[in-house]
C-alpha cells in the first residue's frame, strides 16, 4: 500500500512539468502565430495603401508637387516598421524623383542612398535605379567624385546590361563637364520633345541669339520670369523656337494647359526621364529656379540670369 503510494507520488511532478511545459510551447506557438499573423496583417495594410497612394500621386490631373510629397512622406511614416518592403522601397524611389525636381539633393541623397541599401540583395533593378539617382542628387550639390561612385558601383554591378550603359552614358558626361563661365562655349545639350512631342535640337534654332529658360509650374515667381522673357523675345522680334522654357515639372497635362491658355510659341521642354532630372540641368549645374541663359549663334554663354528688361540693351536697343 506504501509502495503504490510512494509511486504515485514521484510520478505526478513528471506529469506536472511535462503540462507545464506543453502549456509554455504551445503559448510561444501562439505567440509566435499571433505574431506571424501580424506581420501578415501589417504588409497587407501596407500593399493595399500603396495602392491607393499610387493612385492618389498618378491620377489626372496630378496634385501639386508638395502635396504629392506629404503624401509620401506620411506613408513612410505610418509603415516605416516594413521598409524593406518593395511597397515602401517604391515610395522612396518616388520620394527621391520628386526630391529631385524641387531640386532638393539632401533630400534626394537620403532617399535614394537608403534604397540603394535596402535593395543590394532583394531588387538588384530598383538599387540599379536608386544609384542613378543618388548620382543625380550629387551631382546637385556639387559632388561629383561621389556622383562617380555611383554611376562606376552600377557599372560594375550590372555588367552589360541597359542599366550599366546608361550609367556609362552619364559617366562620359561627368568625366567630359566644363564649368560654364561667360563668353565660353555651353556643352552639348539634349534638349528632347517639347509638349507637342516636336524633337527639339540643335538643328530646331533658327540664325541667331537663343535664350534658355529654367522654371517650375510650382514656383509662381519663376513662372512669372519666364513670361516676361517672353514678351521681351516677342518684342525684340526674334524667332519663337530659339527660346526653350525647361520646365522642372513632370505634370505633362497641366504644363500643355498653361501653355495653351498663355499662347506660347516657344518650345517647352518638360522633364522626363522615368522620374529623373533631365540631363541639361545637371550639365549646366542649374540649381534653382528661375534661371536663364543667353547663348550666341556659336553657343556661347553671353548673359547669365540677366532680368527680362535687359534683354533689348543686350541686343543696343
């Protein structure tokens, strides 16, 4: 009776701490699931907000520019837990390209610089796309060793692939740049399509003087600027197609709306380039708006940001 009993008794706290012990792992389980299902959760919420900013940011006609921005910025902060998620990669990616139209290279470096991070081993094409952009926001600031960097570390990364061509492309313009100074010859420039989708280049001027124009529809000062310029240009009487207004703006629609409602002549040349700065602005180091160049026959730089009523001494008249 004493032997049963003594059994019972050293086999229960075995039984004891193996339920204890099956209650404890399935509560990590639960935990574990409980935490699973979160994340699921989360980078759910997460895909179906990146939805609905992408439509927000895309739809016609498109939000001004700091609006679009703020919104951005809201949806890295409200999921910033799940960046290295390809939702919040993207909108990095869209953050830098806006950051680089207000002309913003801190903001841009930041932006491109942490997606170049994040990307290395899970999108080679988006961290492809991010270091020619932080190529671009050095060059902004004026860095271009480290703009070098960049565009040599896609080089060698995407070897004989679209990506490491482009970036040969803007090396050779980085490695061939003069600094443009009064009275010398401007680098050659691409120009591009105009809202009528007419080419613009070289061979689009006609003989004489020609007046490059630097502006943003979200600046209303540089805006102002270059209408002024263009009613001295009409007034001078000199052709319509040797005054070419690179505007900043990626709002095609908008930009055509304002220049039909304004009745320009001249070209507009809008800013493409799959959210990119267009080239000319870093080969002629614009940083900032409004800005105007005037250029002679053999494009050279005659004036640099001269006012509008200036234009007819320039000319003696």
């Amino acid at each position: 009776m004493t032997r049963t009993t003594t059994r019972k008794l050293t086999v229960v706290p075995w039984i004891a701490l193996s339920l204890t012990l099956a209650v404890a792992t399935a509560s990590v389980q639960a935990q574990e699931d409980a935490d699973e299902l979160a994340k699921i959760n989360a980078e759910t919420a997460c895909a179906r907000a990146f939805v609905d900013l992408v439509q927000q940011l895309d739809r016609p006609p498109l939000l001004p520019i700091a609006q679009r921005m703020k919104l951005l910025l809201d949806f890295l902060t409200l999921y910033e837990a799940s960046e290295r998620s390809p939702e919040l990669l993207r909108a990095r990616l869209r953050l830098g390209s806006i950051s680089l139209q207000r002309l913003d290279a801190k903001t841009a470096e930041l932006a491109f610089a942490r997606i170049a991070e994040l990307a290395k081993d899970a999108d080679p094409d988006l961290r492809a796309k991010a270091l020619f952009g932080l190529h671009q926001a050095y060059v902004l600031a004026g860095d271009r060793d480290r703009a070098r960097e960049a565009l040599t570390t896609i080089v060698r990364e995407r070897d004989g692939e679209p990506a490491a061509k482009t970036a040969e492309v803007a090396m050779a313009h980085l490695d061939g740049h003069t600094k443009v100074e009064l009275g010398k010859p401007l680098p050659e420039l691409g120009y591009g399509r105009d809202l009528a989708d007419r080419l613009v280049t070289s061979e689009s001027f006609a003989p004489g003087p020609r007046l490059l124009v630097f502006w943003s529809l979200a600046h209303a000062p540089s805006q102002n600027r270059l209408e002024a310029f263009a009613r001295a240009w009409r007034t001078l009487g000199m052709p319509p197609q040797n005054l070419v207004a690179y505007a900043v703006d990626d709002d095609i629609a908008t930009l055509r709306r304002v220049a039909t409602e304004k009745a320009w002549l001249f070209p507009v040349v809008p800013a493409l380039g799959e959210g990119f700065l267009h080239a000319d602005w870093l080969k002629l180091s614009i940083t900032a708006v409004p800005t105007a160049l005037l250029v002679d026959v053999d494009g050279r730089l005659l004036a640099n940001d001269l006012p509008p009523d200036r234009l007819a001494r320039m000319f003696g008249n």
